[in-house]
C-alpha cells in the first residue's frame, strides 16, 4: 500500500447516537484523515437502536435495510459537503450497528446496517462485517481498534491507547512491546443511560460532564463495582454494551432522579475512569508513560480529569488525541478505512494477540462495486 489510496470509513458506535464518517489517506504506514463528519440520529431511532436486541426476526431485518439505506444517504450527503467525487474513494469500510456481541467458545455476533445500499450509492466497493473473521478463528470479535494503534504507533515509545465509546478499550504499541489490548469496561454507555433516564429521552449525554462535575462521588461504591468478575479476568477480553446499561443502574443505584442525579453521574464518571486507570495499572508494559484517549469519552473534561487524578501518582500523562491532530470520533471511522484498504488487498487486518485468535486473518466481506 506504498501508493497513496483513498478509502471512506463509516462507524455507528455502542452510543448509537449517530454515524461517524472519515475520508482517509493511506501510504505506507501512515494514515491522514483528511475530511471528517458526524450525522447525528434522532432519538426515537437512538432508542430503536438500543431496543434492537430484543427484537423480533423481522423487526431486525427491517431496521437492518433502514440503517443501510441512512447510511448510503448520508454518505452522499458526506462527500457532497466536501466535494468529494465517488470515484475518488478506491473502497469503503462500515463497521456496522452491533445489536448484540457475545465472545467466547460458543459466541455471536451481530452487527445491522446492510451495506449493499452503500456500495450501489457509491458505485465503490465495501467491506463490513468485520467481526465474524476473527471469532471463527477463535478470536472474540474485538477489540479491532489496536490494529491501527499497532500500525499507526508501533514504532514510537510505548503507549497506551484508550478509546472511549460506548464501551472503552486499551492498547498498548510501541518499540520493543508486543501489541495487545482488550476491552476496559464501560466507556459513555452508564453516563449516557443515567442522563437519558433522567431526562426521559430529551438528554442523551452529560455535556461537559457538567453533571459529574457539579456531584459528589461514591468512592465505597467505585471500589465495589471494581470488584465484578470482569475487572478480575486477564485479556483478551471484551464486552457487549448491554452489560453496562440500565438493568446495571437499576440494581446499583435505583431510579435517577433529579435528587441524586449529579452524585450518581459522578460516581459513573468515576468508576469509568477508575475502571480504564485499573486496566492500565494492571497490564501496561513497563515504561509506558503515556495514555493517548480518543472517541466520545475525549470530550468530557470531567472523565479525563478523574483518568489523570488516578494516574497521576503513576507519572503517566493522559491527553487527547486531539493534541496529536486526530478529531477525538475521527479514530474509529478511520480505523475501518484502513481496515477496509487492507481486506481489499487480501491483508491481514486485525491484531491476534488483542483478540485472542488463533493467528493473523483478512476480516470483513466485500460488497464489489455495481458493474
């Protein structure tokens, strides 16, 4: 992949709060985004989206064809907006919506979003369905994100990469350290379901982690919720958004309402941060100094200020990826880009040693392009 390529890629996270779109420049080793949007949903397919897993056989495969036919839409409305000619992009990568991820011996996976509908927008070929590749060799399906973190970072000092989404995860790249990384826990998904039940619906997200900032943290119970099974198994390891969501804030915290909902918003925003510092504590590599965040989590001073508190006494220095050039909901869709361009040419696109499987495999199937 000496020569320059352009490839578009496309990312709906665990949030489900909207699609991430991000033009790329391949060459060598180095990956530049170039354009970059985000088209948020509204909220009733936000909460369809969440529903999702409990739906019924053609429920799903109706929201499947919606998502696809949204998708393909948006992308037209992307590369309009940037004056960005179809025939430009050599391949197009959609990670897809996931609905349901259950690793292990006997695991599934399912991610909606029909990309067919993209590709004959488009007229450009596309990978998706990426998953599936890596847990047929014994892999859990995720997380994908260190293959880019190997790719872009592995040459530098070591480093720890932490994006936070809907669920968080860490990689760990760098000169002399062998890449690997594995999902840390929740990312936004506890902070986003206790501000979308206290607002019934009209908030999705504590903006500016104001919530947190203005509430007092239960540290009893930080150090409680530390202590599931989870937190307690080595990598690799991942998780499906459903593991953290409203039955978790039910059991924990009851109903929030307007009384408690600062101090349950800052225990969340901690127990996040305590979580991802925990994972980094534990298995960083020795001489890793740094913790570079991405994803929706960058944006919320009030989670990157208890991440820095918590590691603070470690030396290590947490910053947004932000600093090195890279739009904090950039990374994903970029990632998939990169992924896209690599399956394409029948390269190996994932990192074995963060997902456990069995060795390197080209993930993803591709849609060719309309004849």
């Amino acid at each position: 992949m000496a020569e320059k390529k352009i490839a578009l890629g496309l990312m709906s996270g665990t949030s489900a709060d909207g699609l991430s779109l991000a033009l790329c420049e391949a060459s060598g080793r180095s990956l530049k985004v170039l354009k970059f949007s985000n088209y948020p949903y509204s909220r009733a397919l936000q909460a369809r989206i969440i529903a999702a897993r409990d739906m019924r056989a053609p429920e799903l495969s109706a929201l499947n064809f919606e998502l696809g036919r949204l998708w393909a839409g948006m992308a037209r409305k992307f590369c309009r907006a940037h004056k960005v000619p179809y025939k430009s992009i050599a391949v197009i990568g959609s990670h897809g919506q996931t609905v349901w991820h259950a690793p292990g011996k006997k695991g599934h996976t399912l991610q909606l979003g029909e990309a067919s509908f993209i590709a004959e927008e488009t007229g450009r070929p596309v990978v998706c369905d990426f998953r599936p590749a890596d847990m047929a060799a014994g892999g859990e399906g995720a997380p994908l994100i260190p293959f880019m973190d190997e790719y872009l970072f592995g040459g530098g000092s070591p480093a720890a990469l932490q994006n936070i989404g809907g669920v968080g995860n860490i990689a760990f790249v760098g000169r002399g350290v062998k890449t690997f990384g594995f999902d840390t826990g929740p990312g936004n998904s506890l902070m986003d379901t206790a501000v979308f039940l206290l607002s019934g619906g009209r908030r999705t997200y504590d903006k500016g982690g104001e919530l947190a900032y203005a509430g007092e943290a239960d540290r009893e119970k930080v150090e409680k919720l530390l202590s599931m099974p989870f937190f307690r198994r080595k990598p690799p390891k991942s998780l499906d958004r459903s593991e953290f969501s409203e039955a978790f804030i039910k059991k924990n915290f009851g109903r929030v309402s307007a009384k408690n909902a600062r101090n349950v918003l800052a225990t969340l925003n901690l127990f996040t941060a305590a979580s991802i510092a925990l994972a980094f504590k534990r298995f960083s590599p020795r001489g890793t100094r740094e913790l570079i965040v991405s994803g929706g989590g960058a944006l919320n001073p009030a989670l990157l200020d208890n991440i820095s508190a918590l590691l603070l006494p470690s030396g290590v220095r947490v910053r947004s990826c932000a600093e090195l050039g890279l739009h904090p909901l950039a990374k994903e869709p970029a990632c998939f880009a990169l992924l896209a361009l690599l399956a394409f040419e029948g390269r190996a696109n994932h990192c074995p040693s963060a997902t456990g499987a069995r060795g390197p495999r080209v993930l993803g199937k591709i849609i060719p392009r309309p004849l």
